[in-house]
C-alpha cells in the first residue's frame, strides 16, 4: 500500500514538474516575441522624433514618408524572414532558430540607439537605419513561425490552444509596451529633449529586453529531435512543396486573419480620426484600452478551441467576418459617442479573436514536424506582408478617391475566404489534419 503511494506522489511530482517545465518553456519562448514585437513597433511610434535626424532635407511630411519607407522595408523583409529562420529551425533546431532572432534583433536595436545622424556621417545615417530595419525584419520575420511552432510543440496536448494564445498576448503586449514607453517619456521630457535624444531610449529599452529574452531562451529545452533535423526534406522549399496544400490553405486564411487583425488594430486609430472625426487623444485612448482588453481575451478564445476544435473557431471567425465587418465599419464613420466606438471595436476583436488565438497552432498542426516551422513562416510572412501589411495602403487609397466603402467589402471577402478555407479543414480530436 505504501509503495503504491509513493508511486502515485511520484508521478503527481513528475506530472507537476512537467507542467513548470513547459510553463517555463512558453514564457521563455513568448518572451522574445514579445520584445521583437515591442522593436519593430517602437520604430513606428517615435519615427515622429528622429525622422529630422536621418533625412534633414525636405518638410516633415517628406521626413515621415522617408522614414515609413524604412519601416516598410523592414515589413517586406518578413517573407525572407520567414524563409531563413525556418530553414534554421527546420534544420538545427528551433532553440536555436530562436536564439539567433533575438540577437538579431538586439543587434538592430542597439544600432539605431546608438546611430549618428546625419549631420555627423552624412549619408551613412540612413544607409545604416535601413540596414538595422532590415535586420529587424528579417528577425520578426522569423519569429513567428519559428516561437509557434516551438509552442506547439511544447504545449501540453489538450491545452495546446490555450498555451499557444500567448503568441498573440506577447504580440499585442509588445505593441502596448511600446506606447506605453513612449508616452511616459512625452510626460517627462519636453517635445525638444525628446527630438534630440530621448527617442533613443526606447531602442536602448529593447536591446536591453533582448537580451533578457537571450537568457531565457539559453535555458529551453530542444522540442525536435535528431530524426527531424536529419530528415532529407528538413528545412526545404522541396519538402515544403510536398506540403503544398496546406501551405496555400494557410495562406488563404491567414490573408483574412492578418487583413481583419491590422484593420481592427493598427488602421483603426487612424480610422477613427479621419472618417469618424474623434479627436486624436480620445481615439489613441479609446485603441489602448481595446488592445489591453484584446490581449487579455486570448487566452479564453485559445481555451475554447481546445473544447470546440481549431476548425470551428477558425469557421467562427471566417462566417462572423463575413457577415457583420461592413456593418461594424459603416456604423464607426458616423459614430459620435467614444463609448459606442469602443463597444463596436470590442465586437470586432472578439471576432478576430477566434482567429488569432489559435493562429499559431494551427498552422504548426498542418505541417509535419520536418518542414513544420518553414512551413508556418513563410505562408504567415508572404500572406501577412501582402494583406496585412496593406491594409493601411488599401483603405487610404480607397478614401483618397471616394470609395471607403469597398475596403469594408474587401475585407469581408478576405473574411470569406477565410471561412471557405476552414471548411476544407477536418475534424481530428481537437486539431486538424488535411
């Protein structure tokens, strides 16, 4: 009797060991998503402070627009990104995937914190910023595919989507992180301290993080094995090709995710000020405290995947998509009350919601484990570069010439199309196979 009690504590100790492991293993693996996305934001964020410091010549509106083709360059790194770290993670693991993302990223940090400008070296200045945002995003690029499928595999099964929602709790905490960091500083320094040098201080802030995230990473536990990496196929485009099917199914509902994710987020503020008339204060507060709220809710919609099935969250998102982003958008450009706009918001990130929980997972469940973070990375990077990265582009473009409206509908296919893909996704247990 003793004896079969020992045991039965034993496997309690090993059972509950396990879960601090694995624990351990999502914040580490979270943590430096969190920081490459609190990076690549911050350049977003203070581009207003430095952009008179690496292109001196023109008006500030010539400044911006030389800045955020920096930024965009950075953007359309993601795809080679998402290519080489999963070529990496594929082939030599992704502890060490991830490694190499956060010192790059660290390194182009610590590059535009310490930057001369241009009245010091000329046109090195700029030459030097875009090479450092070229640095960045090629590491965002990489990050994600190669941080959801180290998740994945980590998570424990059963709440494989519950631990896999903190890909996107980390990402949207970084965002927030971001402007939180940059509004404390615009509280304590002046406009022109902040012009000068206080920008600086983000970009120091991350490198610092970085590294944190490195120490926390060293300590992770490899989740492929031998057999994987030495797999004639580990890491190819050869293998990914095998694997075509998925790869395009992936691409097809991640154009409608990451489309309905940066309309609802990132373009929203902008949205909010230029269609619906709010005020630039009142919206940039009304957009922080919906992401707060968004970055919380992930958890719960990744929990209930885990019960409902990938396939029915993603057929949730894809149909409500479908059916209520036109009326959402339409009610947003007359809306007078900020408390109406923010329920309206909040409506619309629970929707997408069911999509960005289990984003990760998802996609890593599709690919086996060869070709598996390649597989997630390049078809997230490709189809976010070209849709979500757009968004903004697209809608102002549209406005610019009378036809707002077509972007609500654009995106409303895109979110049809999301949905026509999840019905070609098959129930098995609570994943998916093809």
């Amino acid at each position: 009797m003793t004896e079969t009690v020992s045991t039965q504590q034993d496997k309690t100790a090993l059972t509950s060991s396990d879960t601090r492991r694995r624990i351990w293993a999502i914040v580490g693996a979270s943590s430096g998503n969190l920081v490459e996305w609190f990076d690549f934001y911050v350049y977003s964020f203070c581009s207003l402070y430095f952009a008179h410091i690496f292109f001196p010549s023109g008006n500030n509106t010539t400044q911006l627009l030389q800045t955020a083709g920096v930024f965009a360059a950075g953007f359309l790194m993601r795809p080679i990104g998402g290519w080489l770290f999963g070529y990496i993670a594929d082939k030599h693991g992704r502890k060490n995937s991830m490694l190499i993302s956060v010192c790059m990223m660290c390194f182009g940090s610590l590059v535009i914190a310490c930057l001369p400008g241009y009245e010091t070296i000329g046109t090195w200045a700029p030459a030097l910023l875009l090479l450092a945002r070229l640095f960045q995003g090629l590491s965002v690029g990489g990050e994600y595919g190669t941080s959801a499928t180290y998740m994945s595999e980590v998570a424990v099964e059963g709440r494989k989507g519950f631990y896999a929602s903190f890909q996107y709790v980390t990402l949207i905490g970084g965002q927030l992180l971001a402007l939180l960091v940059v509004v404390v500083l615009q509280q304590v320094l002046s406009d022109g301290e902040l012009r000068e040098w206080g920008w600086r201080i983000p970009f120091a802030l991350g490198a610092v993080l970085a590294v944190v995230a490195l120490y926390l990473r060293r300590s992770l536990d490899e989740t492929s094995d031998k057999a994987t990496r030495e797999h004639k196929d580990a890491g190819t485009l050869g293998g990914l090709w095998k694997n075509r099917r998925a790869f395009i199914m992936v691409l097809g509902f991640t154009a409608g995710g990451s489309l309905s994710f940066y309309t609802f987020t990132t373009y929203m503020q902008k949205y909010l000020v230029n269609t619906a008339g709010m005020h630039a204060n009142t919206a940039s507060a009304l957009m922080t405290f919906a992401l707060f709220i968004f970055m919380l809710v992930q958890p719960f919609f990744g929990a209930l995947s885990d019960r409902i099935g990938r396939r029915n969250s993603m057929l949730f998102f894809g149909g409500l998509a479908t059916v209520v982003t036109v009326p959402i958008l339409t009610a947003l450009q007359n809306v007078t009350s900020p408390y109406a706009a923010f329920g309206l918001v909040i409506f619309a990130m629970l929707i997408v919601s069911f999509y960005t929980s289990i984003s990760g997972i998802l996609k890593a469940e599709m690919f086996p484990p060869e070709v598996r973070a390649l597989g997630v990375g390049l078809s997230y990077a490709v189809a976010n570069a070209l849709f979500g990265g757009s968004a903004e582009y697209v809608a102002l473009s549209l406005k610019s010439i009378g036809m707002e409206t077509a972007f609500f509908w654009y995106v409303s296919g895109m979110g049809a199309l999301a949905f026509l893909v999840s019905l070609l996704l098959h129930r098995k247990g609570k994943g998916i196979k093809l």
